[in-house]
C-alpha cells in the first residue's frame, strides 16, 4: 500500500511512502501520521489512499489519529481552498489540523472486556504511553475499547451528518444596522437551537465586536453559547470542538480558527461584518476567513446569512449573483440622518486644531462623549527632509513611513515592518524633519495639551483591548474624549454625541483600487457602532466630497462594481500579488527569472488577459501583480511555491 503525504511545508506537491503490514487496515485520507522527511520526523497528512508497494519509498512510521478528524466537507473546503488561494494543501491542512489541535488529553478509555479493565478511565494521551498506539488500534478495531470525550461522555467517533441540508431558509444577505441585524440573527439562531441543530457564526474579534455579540447571545441562549478561537483558554476550545462534533442546539463564535470546526447537524452559517480586515489571515496559509465559511456553507448545502452595514463589494456581487435574498434596511437615506451632518472647510491639513479644539471644548461644557476618528494611527506620516524636500521610504518596499513617537519608531504603512527613527535624512544627512500627514497619537496628544483635565482614550488595533478595559469602567454620563482609528467602528453601544471625522478623505489615497469602498465601510461602520447625534468633517476645501454619494450606499456599488467590471479587477477576476525579498548574493536575480520563464511558459505574459498589472523592483524587493482566471494563474503560481524568498497572496487589498 502507498499514500501520498502532504506535509507542513511550503512545496506544491504530496510525496509518497509505503505503510507497513501492521498499519495497512488502519489509515484512511485525511488521517495524520508521522513520516521521515529530511533526517527529521514530520506530521504529515494522507491525501490519497492507493494499492500497490514500491521498495524505494520510505515507510510511514505511525498513524496518529484513529479516524479523520474533518468530514467529508472540510476535506473538500481544504482541497478548494488550496486551489483558490493558490497554497500548498499541506500548509492549508497545518491550518485546519494545527499542531494545538490535542484532542488526547480530552479522550478517555472505556474498557469493554477483562484484558482491558486496567485502561478504563485513562485518558488517550496516558494509555498511549503505557500501551503504544499501534496497540490501542487493534485493540478498538477488536472492540476491548471505546473511546469518549471527557466533556460529554459521548463516543468519539467520526462526525456524521454535517448538515441538516434544510431548503426551507434561503440565503441572505442583511444590509442594515447593527441592532437590527442582532434581531435577525437571534430569530434564525432560535429557530436552528429548537431544532436541536447547530450554528457556526463568524465575528470580527473576540474584544469587542465578539464581547457584544456573545453577552446578547448568552443572555437569550444560555449555556448554548461557545466560543472557539483567540481570548479563550485551550482547555476551553477543546470543550467547544467536542460539543460542537457530538451535541446538537448550540451555537458557536469564533474568528479565523473555527471556519474549519467540524459540527454535527449544522443548519445555519452566519458572518457578521465580513468585510472586516480581522478576517484575512496574514501568516503561512493567507485566506479570508469570511470567503472560506461562504464556500463552507455552499459545499455543505447549509443556508448562510452574511450581515451587515456595509459589506464588501465581492459579497455583495456574490449574493447577487448566487441569488441571495437581499434584505436592505435603507437607515441611512432617512431625512433625520442627512440632518445630523456638517462638512467645515479647511484651508490646509495643519489647520485643523484652530477649528477642532472650540468644537471639542464646547463638547467637554456640556458632557459630552466626542469621538474624533482620524485614518492613521501613528503620530505623523510622509515624512520629508527640509532641505532635500525628498520623502523618507521603506528601505524595503518603498512604502510610505510613518512615525510613532511613544515607540521611536518608524512604521511602514505598507508592508507593515518597523524601523528605530534616526532623526537623519538618508538622502543628504538633514536633521529636521517634517511630516504632511498627522495620526491618532499626534491628536490624542495635542488635545491632551489642550484640556490637561479631561479623559482621553486612544482607540487603535494595538490599544483596542485594553481601552476596552477602561471604557467598560468609565461612567455614562462623564464627558470622554475617543481619539482612534477605524477601531473605534467596533465600539458598539458606546454611544456618543458627537463623531468628528478628521481626514477621512484621505482613505482615497491610500485604499488602492478599493478606496471608495473603503471609504463608505468605515464612515457607516462609525456611525453603525457609535450612533451619534451630529457628524462634523473637517475636510480641506480642495478635497471636498459630495457626502451624497457616500450615504447613497447602494448607487456607490453599482458604481464601483461597473468600473472594477470594465477593468477585470475583482470580483469579476482574481487577482495576485507575488514578491521576493531580494536577499542573497544575487539579490533574487535567479528567482526573478526563473519566475518570468515559469509565466511565459504558462503564456500568461503573452495573454492580455493576464499581462501584470504591476512589475517593480525596489532596494530590497520585486513585485508582480497578476490578474486574470484562476486556472491558468494558480497552475504557473504553484510552479513559483517553493522558490526562495517567493511569497504569493490571493486578493491583496491594497494594490
């Protein structure tokens, strides 16, 4: 008997080992095993099963789990998945099995004959090492022993049953405010409990938006409530991934992580605020979290409701056309929303404080709570020499740098890495250096400056979870003051009296191809999340936007969605972004080439269809976006997997 292994590594294909005598009745795909690989014992995973032996080939050295531990939908989400984001299916099965993923301790021993009393009770992990796996196989195949979670009593077994295949809900798609969406949701999750089925929903983050969603769900459903993912210990997610596979009437929260959950009896599928960055995950296998659980839904026949103020505009177009039933809650069009809105007029970007502070101070006189949302978090940005008026780059990727003065350090907005801040000018050795563009630190501290007296909160990703700390602590009725970033969108019921938008026109210069659409998410997001009472802009007059066209959600997408169509951007192609850090002697040299000759022998150089969008060298990197059909990319981007430095990403938002 042969199998073909994948293993955990970035290589674009399985590699074959023969099983010996003893473990041929037992390995089945999609079963995990340890393997030789390189001078090194890897955990690998079966991938195909097939007669025949071959001398040459290694053997397997055991099978570690005694069935799958996905079913037959996830093993199908792994294989499209590998294919749609162009990943090696071992690093996607290093996701979806992670090494955390012990269920032993949390599996016991039933002993169902003499010869096995002296097992009953241990934990799988304990017997294990007083008996040897290959043992414990023989002996539950032979029936001397069941096994059972320690959470349930219930038999560990294989999950059967995935779906409830209902057709009696149609898939949805809820464009409207957060407390209407809540409703939505607790009325189809109560109809899915009292059924006795099970409910996957996806949440942005576990510290607010997650907090939010849980206390209301614990409040109507109890104990029902799990959650699987970040913020919670391991011993609690294993209680979650054992319930979910043997228990019925339960409804499950999580991030990234529990796309891959496997459920028994799942009659619903729910992601709230999609289109959120916390759902791209960054590190090995890079997907979308919110794409994955819509394909989930779709492999496994389950109806799927995606929520929320604002969705993306592949979502939308998705529903659209996977017929979608679209329920639209045009809260944004009333009269009473267009009268909350002022735009005041800048004469430049550094004259903001002259009009913010009266704003802020009339505010703190009548105890107000005012959120001041400005798009970056750092204390200055495009930084300038004064006497060579040349920017300061990434030495990287030429990314824009931005300064965070708390940390003395320099930020690069693009490919996110940091650098000490040297106050040296790298062009001529100047030492003033200026900065155009001003953030969320800048802000908070001048405003401190200002009122020395009043409560300031920086609201930011990095500060977001112990912020909230304080928030939760902060009376009703005391004046604050918020100054953040797109976070402060995920502060619901923190209502406020007032939200000033400082800069939020520039998300047109930074957001790429997306940037209208990620202008209108995080001004409904803001005002989804912190319901105020008057909106104030302060916009340079140069710069003024028409705020129609941004309440007007709907008319911005067929818009947008005609102009991404008429240019074969997504959704209606894929897109991808391949780059090498230029290290080494040849500094990427061979790999450049090597990854032009793979694309002109794909023909994707000689297609217009697939010409690069992008081709740029750097200091320290080179770039190439692709766009076009999947097949013919993902064919010539697995033949790029594995060469050094390469790393590809499907989607990448900001081109």
């Amino acid at each position: 008997m042969i199998v073909d292994v994948a293993l955990p590594i970035p290589a674009a294909k399985t590699f074959s080992y023969t099983v010996p005598d003893r473990w041929k009745p037992f390995v089945e795909p999609f079963m995990r095993l340890k393997v030789p690989f390189h001078n090194r014992i890897h955990t690998g995973v079966v991938i195909t099963v097939g007669q025949g032996d071959d001398p040459g080939l290694k053997e397997i050295l055991e099978i570690i789990d005694f069935f799958p531990l996905v079913d037959e939908t996830l093993a199908a989400l792994c294989n499209w998945s590998s294919r749609y984001y162009v990943t090696p299916i071992g690093l996607v099965l290093k996701y979806a099995l992670p090494p955390t993923l012990n269920v032993e301790p949390h599996v016991m021993l039933r002993a169902h004959d003499h010869e096995t009393l002296h097992l009953n009770g241990l934990t799988l992990t304990k017997a294990v090492k007083l008996c040897g796996r290959e043992a414990l196989f023989r002996l539950r195949q032979r029936g001397s022993i069941s096994l059972h979670d320690v959470f349930t009593g219930e038999s560990f077994l294989p999950v059967s049953g995935t779906s409830t295949d209902d057709h009696t809900q149609q898939n949805r798609l809820f464009i409207g405010d957060v407390r209407s969406r809540l409703n939505h949701y607790l009325e189809s999750i109560s109809s899915a409990i009292d059924n006795q089925s099970n409910v996957l929903m996806l949440l942005p983050d576990h510290y607010a938006a997650g907090t939010y969603f849980k206390r209301a769900l614990t409040e109507r459903f109890g104990d029902r409530v799990l959650w699987y993912g970040s913020g919670t210990t391991a011993r609690s997610r294993m209680e979650t991934f054992h319930r979910a596979r043997t228990q019925g009437g339960r409804v499950v929260l999580g991030n990234k992580s529990c796309v891959f959950l496997p459920m028994r009896g799942q009659s619903l599928v729910i992601i709230e605020r999609e289109e959120e960055d916390e759902y791209r995950n960054e590190q090995g296998f890079k997907f979308n979290a919110g794409t994955l659980a819509l394909k989930r839904a779709a492999l496994g026949r389950i109806p799927v409701i995606v929520g929320s103020a604002s969705p993306s505009l592949d979502t939308y177009r998705y529903a659209e056309y996977n017929g979608f039933q679209m329920v639209k809650n045009k809260w944004l069009l009333d009269p009473e929303s267009r009268e909350k809105i002022t735009v005041a007029g800048l004469t430049s970007s550094a004259a903001f404080l002259e009009e913010l502070v009266p704003v802020i101070k009339a505010g703190l006189i009548e105890n107000q709570r005012i959120a001041v949302f400005t798009p970056r978090k750092d204390y200055g940005s495009s930084l300038m020499c004064h006497d060579c008026k040349k920017p300061l780059l990434c030495p990287d990727c030429q990314g824009v740098l931005g300064y965070e003065k708390e940390a003395g350090r320099l930020t690069c907005s693009l490919c996110g890495k940091s650098f000490s801040y040297e106050e040296e000018c790298s062009h001529c050795g100047g030492t003033i250096i200026r900065f155009l563009r001003v953030g969320a630190e800048y802000v908070a501290e001048k405003l401190t400056d200002y009122f020395p007296d009043a409560a300031i909160l920086k609201i930011t990703g990095d500060s977001l979870k112990r912020e909230m700390r304080r928030l939760k602590k902060s009376p009703a009725q005391s004046p604050l003051i918020l100054v953040g970033t797109q976070s402060l969108s995920k502060l619901y019921e923190f209502h406020v009296q007032q939200l000033v938008l400082l800069g939020w026109e520039d998300l047109r210069k930074m957001g790429g191809y997306r940037s209208d659409e990620k202008m209108v998410q995080t001004l409904i997001n803001l005002l989804d999340a912190l319901t105020p009472e008057k909106i104030l802009f302060f916009m340079e007059r140069k710069h003024r936007m028409d705020m129609d066209l941004f309440m007007d959600m709907e008319g911005l997408y067929r818009q947008a969605l005609g102009k991404r169509q008429e240019a074969d951007f997504p959704p209606y192609r894929r897109a991808f972004l391949v780059e090498i850090d230029k290290k080494g002697k040849d500094r990427g040299d061979k790999t450049i080439k090597r990854i032009r000759d793979i694309l002109h022998e794909e023909g994707l150089f000689e297609n217009s269809e697939s010409m690069p969008v992008l081709e740029k060298s750097m200091a320290q990197k080179w770039r190439l976006v692709l766009r076009g059909e999947l097949e013919p990319l993902s064919r010539a981007l697995l033949k790029v997997y594995g060469l050094p430095h390469v790393q590809i990403e499907a989607d990448p938002p900001h081109i």
